[in-house]
C-alpha cells in the first residue's frame, strides 16, 4: 500500500461521506508517514469529538500502523460553514 495525501483524502471522503477533506503530508521531505487532516461530514451530527475520531480511525484502520503521526480535525457541516465566515 503506498499511502499519499490523496489516497487518504478519497477514502476518508468515500467512506465518511464527506463534503469537505483536507490532508497536508507533515513529513519532513514529504515521505507520507505524518499526515494532518480535516474532516467535514454530517455523520458527525451529535456526536462527541471521541466518536467521530474513532470513525476517522476506523475509515483508516488499514493505513493507520502505518502512519507515524497523525492530526486530526473533525466538523459538522454547519461548523465547517461558521469556521469559513471568521
């Protein structure tokens, strides 16, 4: 499996049906085994911060152990839509 900002953000996007995905590779020399992301889905509606790292996590639970590091930040779509008009 080679991991890459990209294949992280098409399946965290397929899988979390998301509506907005960033992932920024953080590894010094960009050798994708740090990665920092930002979610936005409406399956995190009423959820705690917990819960909707774990279904990030479960999204990714294949490419996890091989991830070094690993940021993450998750949003509803009307959190997402609050953070855009700052």
């Amino acid at each position: 499996m080679e991991l890459s900002a990209d294949y992280l953000r098409e399946k965290l996007q397929r899988d979390l049906e998301a509506e907005h995905v960033e992932v920024e590779d953080t590894t010094p020399g960009r050798c994708a085994t740090s990665f920092r992301v930002l979610v936005v889905s409406a399956k995190f509606e009423g959820k705690p911060l917990l819960h909707r790292h774990r279904l990030v996590n479960a999204s990714l639970s294949e490419e996890l152990p091989h991830i070094h590091a690993f940021e993450q930040k998750t949003l509803t779509p009307d959190q997402w839509a609050r953070e855009q008009q700052k």
